[in-house]
C-alpha cells in the first residue's frame, strides 16, 4: 500500500488532551505533521500542546455539542487553510451490570463516544473531502469482545466501527478513507482509573492472555501512525486484534464466555458493595470523569 506522507498534513484530533491522543498527536508533528488538539480538558489541553514544537493549535470542544464540533473545523480552517484528516478520539468510559449501574454516566458514555464521533466526522467531512483526505474513529477492541458491566462501553464502541463501515462506502468515491481504531487496554490515564474501580480489577484479573495484559502506549502510537500513513481501513493495535477481529463470531459463543459467566456474580457483589459505600456514581465512573460530568451538566 503506498505510504500517505503526512508532513504538511492538519489533523484534527478530539480526545487529544490525554492518553492516546495526545501521544499520537506528538509523534505526528515530530514527523511533520500539523496536529490541532480538541478537547473538554483545557488544562491538560495546553499542557500536550506546549510538549509539541512548534506549540499545537488547541481547541476547547465538548463534542456533544454539534454547533461547537463545527466551530472547531472552522477554527482549523481559518488558521491552517485545510483539514487533511480527522480523528474522532474522543471517549469515555462507564462500568457497572446495566441493572444497577448510574444511568447518567451510561447515557453520557453514548453521548460521548457515539454522538461526540458524528458530530466531530460531519462537522469535518466538506473539509476532508475537499483535500481527499482521512477520517479515522477510535472504536476499541470493545466494539466486538463485550465484557460484563462494560455495556455502555461496549455498545458505543461497536456503533461507532458501524457508523465508519457505513461512511466507508459514502464517501470512497470523494477520494476519502475511512478507518477504525481498534486499540485493547493501553497503558492510559483511562486505563489506570478504570484499574482502580474494584469489579473492573476483577474482570481484568480474569481475562486470559493476550488480552490480560496492559500494552504499552507507545507501542499503540507506533501502529496508529503507521495505519494513518498507510491509510488503513481498520487499525488493531497490538497487532493480534486484528486475528481477535477476524474472529469476532467466536466471542459471544459459550467458550469464549466461560470465565467472564464465571466471575460475573462476584463483580456484581463487589459493584453493589462500592454503591453501599460511594454511591452509585462513584462506583460507576472515576473521579475525572465525574468532574467532568457535573461540568457538562453546568453548562
């Protein structure tokens, strides 16, 4: 496949205050590339930008807003010309059995990660097909391995690779390619929050490998790059997602089940135990997120 350079190329990536946008976003400017950061963090926002030479553009976006995703397109354009590529990163995560977990955190974790992605790709899609250019969207491992108390999750996930599958076709013939990012746990301020909630640390300490392990985030910037370069249709990183992918039907079977049927009544236990003790907020989201949630819901 031959390679897109990105040097010269503007992307604009939500998400990329923290984690895996913000790492990615430094690898492409070091090779050449013109990041524009958006997201609902601005401290963490112009931290990442000023670790970037020459300092990113930074974008203050709550992607659940369409009016403000399509600012964020203009305010691109009007200081960089162009728009080459999108990357709807943008995420959040809630946990918890569907039952009892908070309903607020689930609805935003759709609103976020479903939601957030359209308004962020239609905000940006006259731009990228005006310079045939890139959408990429990070779906996760999770759009097809549906864990236990990870269904919002897990349901936003697998509607976004839908929604990248559905645009792929749209706007091929614009000289556009569409991607989905399909990462397994990376070592991430997210991942590290998740970590701390109890019935997760058990679920985690259930899975078997490879997908027990937490994967380090360079490594996930190295395959994300390269799939941009390369202007893949789906990006799996670690590399063995990609044979999980092609195996996707397996993973609803009873085998590949059987641990997670077997630690489910414990981490339903342990999630009511954390609702007794911090509420049902508490043991649905990290405190991050929460914050960030009682702001949205200020504004």
């Amino acid at each position: 496949m031959a390679s897109w350079s990105l040097n010269e190329k503007v992307v604009l990536i939500t998400g990329g205050a923290r984690g895996i946008g913000a790492a990615t976003a430094r690898e492409l400017a070091r090779r050449g590339a013109r990041p524009v950061l958006a997201d609902f963090d601005t401290e963490a926002l112009d931290a990442t930008a000023h670790a970037i030479s020459p300092a990113a553009l930074t974008i203050e976006v709550d992607v659940t807003d369409l009016a403000a995703c399509e600012a964020a397109v203009e305010r691109t354009l009007s200081e960089h010309g162009r728009l080459d590529a999108v990357w709807a990163n943008a995420g959040i995560g809630s946990l918890g059995p569907l039952q009892f977990t908070d309903p607020r955190s689930w609805r935003r974790t759709i609103e976020v990660n479903v939601i957030g992605s359209y308004h962020t790709v239609r905000a940006a899609l006259p731009a990228a097909i005006a310079q045939r250019g890139y959408v990429a969207v990070t779906a996760s491992a999770a759009s097809f391995a549906h864990a236990p108390q990870m269904s919002a999750y897990a349901a936003s996930k697998a509607a976004v690779e839908a929604m990248c599958n559905s645009l792929r076709t749209e706007v091929a013939h614009h000289g556009v390619q569409v991607a989905s990012v399909h990462p397994t746990w990376i070592d991430t301020d997210m991942m590290r929050e998740a970590d701390e909630l109890p019935s997760f640390a058990l679920l985690r300490a259930s899975i078997r490998p490879p997908f027990k392990r937490t994967y380090p985030l360079d490594r996930a910037v190295k395959d994300i790059v390269a799939g941009f370069e390369q202007r893949r249709r789906r990006i799996c990183t670690p590399k063995f997602v990609y044979l999980a992918h092609a195996l996707r039907p397996l993973m609803t079977t009873q085998m590949f089940e059987r641990d997670q049927l077997k630690v489910a009544p414990e981490m339903e236990r342990i999630f009511q135990q954390e609702v007794a003790e911090h509420g049902v907020g508490g043991a649905s989201i990290s405190d991050r997120v929460a914050a960030q949630l009682d702001q949205a819901s200020a504004t």
